[in-house]
C-alpha cells in the first residue's frame, strides 16, 4: 500500500498509474458492476483499522490508494473541516463512494452534459440534487455524473472511500454560478503524472 499524501487535488483527479494490458496469457477479470463497486467501497469503509491508518491533515486533504475489485482505482480519502471538490465528473468511468468517518456532502445534477463541443450551458430547473451521507452511507453513480462532494463540518475531519472503473480516463471541472456551469478544463492522466 503506498504512503498517504497531503494536499490532494481532488478526490476525482488523484494520480492514476498506467497498468500494463492484460496479455492472452493472462486470466481475463471481469469488469466490475456497479454494485460491485458500492459493495467494496460499502466494506472497505467499515474496515476500522483501515480507517483509522489514515494521516488526518487540518489543512489538505490526504489519501492513500487502495486495490479495487476488478482493476478499479480506488482511494481511501480524508477531508478537513470545510474542504470539498469543486464541480467535476469522471467521464466515462462509474464509480460509487462511502463515507467511512464524519459525514459529506453531494451536489449533483440530474442531467447528462454533452461530452464535448461546449464551454458555457444553462441549466434548467429541477436538475439540482443535494444528499447528506453520514458515516456508513454512500452512493454508485454512472458515467458522466456531475457532482461535488463536501466537508461541510466546522470541525469534525470526514474519511470516505471511493472506486471508479475503468480507472479515471478524463476529469472535467466546471464552474458554477447561478445556473450557469461553465467547463474550465479537462484533465487526462497524463495531467496527473
């Protein structure tokens, strides 16, 4: 297991080494569902000592990355009182998160964006999507889901777990004001490297 680091960029947009394509000699594995990846996240979240190996920061987040099932990036994710992600997807990836200590906030939008060709949309009413998942809750979500997630607390530290197959091909961040989301950049793993 690597070490953990402080400061993460985002829970979407951490490092994600490139792995080598399976060659015909090796046992083929199957893509995981999306239960699968609530399932794991769900369990691993529940793993107390697991948990409770994770360096707290009171300023920067700080992860470490876990083995998924199936070859899904997975992380293990800390957040200090008051941070959050910032508007984003994960492209083509699903992924599910659990909050393991604390508890998070999602904002999401219930609209599929365009997956390329624009900078500027206005969105409509009824898109916006709000959840508070204290600790032991989480989520799956499928491809292109817009959202951020929130350390809402003045002072308790949040932990959470999160999976995402295949592993992060793009991020996009986006701004936000009123009902205007605004794509400021995309970002590819070779970004992260």
């Amino acid at each position: 297991m690597s070490s953990a680091h402080s400061a993460v960029p985002t829970a979407g947009s951490v490092p994600s080494p490139t792995s080598p394509v399976s060659s015909s000699s090796s046992p083929a594995v199957a893509a995981p569902t999306i239960a699968e990846l609530l399932e794991f996240v769900r369990r691993t979240a529940r793993d107390e000592a697991l948990i409770a190996s994770l360096p707290l920061d009171p300023e920067g987040r700080t992860w470490i990355r876990l083995d998924g099932p199936g070859g899904s990036e997975a992380w293990l994710i800390g957040w200090p009182p008051g941070t959050g992600t910032g508007w984003h997807d994960h492209a083509d990836s699903i992924g599910a998160f659990t909050t393991a200590a604390g508890a998070l906030k999602e904002h999401s939008l219930a609209v599929r964006l365009p997956t390329d060709g624009w900078k500027t949309l206005e969105l409509t009413d009824g898109v916006d999507r709000s959840r508070e998942l204290a600790t032991g809750q989480g989520r799956a979500f499928g491809q292109n889901h817009v959202h951020e997630v929130l350390n809402e607390s003045e002072d308790v530290h949040a932990v959470s777990v999160h999976a995402y197959y295949p592993p992060l091909p793009r991020i996009r961040r986006f701004s936000r004001t009123g009902a205007v989301l605004r794509l400021e950049q995309t970002e590819s793993p070779e970004d992260w490297q």
